[in-house]
C-alpha cells in the first residue's frame, strides 16, 4: 500500500505590495500517491471531452476569461456545464483541498514585507500538512509550481521544519524530516494535473476569502459551485482541507 500523500502547490496574486492583487494565495491540492493515475485519467476525460485534447494545460484564469484554447466556454451553457463537471470530477474523498490566506493591506498594517509574507504562508503550509495528513507512518512528497523568486522561501521553510520540527505538535525535526522525503519543483509544462487543479484552487480561493470577508456579496452561477466545492471540501468528516487565514 502506497503510504504517501503528494501536496501540489501553486499560487493566485503576488506577495509584493506593488502587484495589484489585494490578497495572496498559497494553494494545494492533496491526494494519495496511489489514486493518482485515476485522478489523472478524470482530468484527461474533461479535458478531450470538452477541447478534444487531453494535454491541453488547465490555468484558471484563461478558461474564466474563456481566452484562447478555452474560446468554447464563451457559450454560456458550456461554460456552466464545464465546470460543473469539473467540480465533480475533483469533489471526491480521495482530493483534498488547502489555501492558506494573506490579506496584503493588514500584513502591511502589521509591519510584513513580500519576503515576511512567503515565509509565513509557505511555514504554515508545511506546518497544517505534516501534522494533519502525515500521521503514524504516512509520508510526503511536495510537488510546486516553481517561482524563480518565491522557491528559496518554500525550501528555507522546510529546513526550519528539518532543524526544529513542529514543536507545538510534539514533532521533532528529525521526525519531520522523515515525513517529508522529496520536493519537487515544476512549471505547467510538466503536464501535472494536480498541480493545474491546484492553480484553480487559488482562483477558488481568492473569490471565496472576498465572499467570506463581505467584500464580495453576489456570486455568479459557477462562483457558488466554487464555495459549494471549498465548503464541501474544508467541512469534509473524513478528509478535512486546511482554509488558514494568516492576516
């Protein structure tokens, strides 16, 4: 039995303060190394199902702008049909879902920088899943969507983690570092499904962190599938998702 959980990690805005989104968004999608290949043939169905290619690269904010390949979803019952399928195909026990929320205007109030920013979000990341989806003996691979800039904060959260572990969990760094084995930094190019799922994720969660804060208050036909999907997967009995808001 495989006992790894793979976190996929991606992002929606940007940590800096001169990038124009009002919020930064660490986003993952958590799955069983084994049910893997399955998730995998779900998505590659979607995908020829609707644009007839099942290597067509899912980012999120083409297929809402319906630009490019994703022209198709302009038609509105597509659009809608699309996603619910979608949605569908990832509301399953075996997916689950993490976003770890930054409110950029209150880190600023508190004094953060885009660099205060990353280490805290890409910290409690690693902290919720190793305590939450590695217990006994399951171990952890990371798979990121890479960031020039952003990767040295992901790996300089996780050798804080090797040296100190998660102290407040009883978890020593030496049992840290046997729980996550691997860390793998890739683009979309990989062809990686969990790591595109991951990036709608982000979107998800940007539009649902507006709602919950009453600074978005009426949702598109699709945006309620979207909270529908992330209450769903934050209330789930049997796999719970991580929804942090760090400020």
């Amino acid at each position: 039995m495989d006992q790894y959980k793979i976190l996929a990690l991606d992002e929606t805005g940007k940590a800096s303060f001169k990038h124009s989104s009002s919020t930064f968004i660490l986003s993952g999608l958590i799955i069983s190394g084994n049910f893997l290949p399955k998730f995998e043939k779900r998505i590659k169905r979607i995908k020829s199902k609707f644009f007839n290619n099942e290597d067509i690269i899912f980012h999120s904010r083409d297929m809402l702008r319906k630009k490019g390949p994703f022209s198709i979803l302009r038609d509105t019952n597509v659009f809608e049909k699309f996603w619910s399928e979608y949605i569908n195909s990832i509301n399953i026990p075996d997916v689950s879902m993490a976003l770890i929320v930054v409110d950029k205007e209150k880190a600023k109030k508190l004094g953060w920088n885009d660099i205060a920013i990353l280490k805290r979000v890409y910290l409690k990341m690693l902290e919720e899943f190793s305590k939450k989806y590695l217990k006994e003996d399951k171990k952890g691979k990371l798979l990121v969507e890479s960031d020039p800039y952003q990767d040295k904060y992901l790996l300089q959260a996780h050798n804080k983690l090797q040296k100190i572990g998660i102290p407040s969990e009883g978890m020593t760094g030496s049992e840290y570092r046997n729980k996550i084995t691997s860390i793998s930094l890739v683009n979309k190019l990989n062809l990686d499904s969990h790591i595109q799922i991951a990036d709608s994720f982000a979107i998800m969660g940007s539009m649902f962190y507006k709602f919950k804060m009453n600074k978005k208050v009426k949702l598109t036909q699709v945006e309620k599938m979207f909270k529908q999907l992330i209450d769903s997967k934050i209330n789930s009995k049997t796999n719970p998702g991580i929804f942090e808001i760090l400020v």
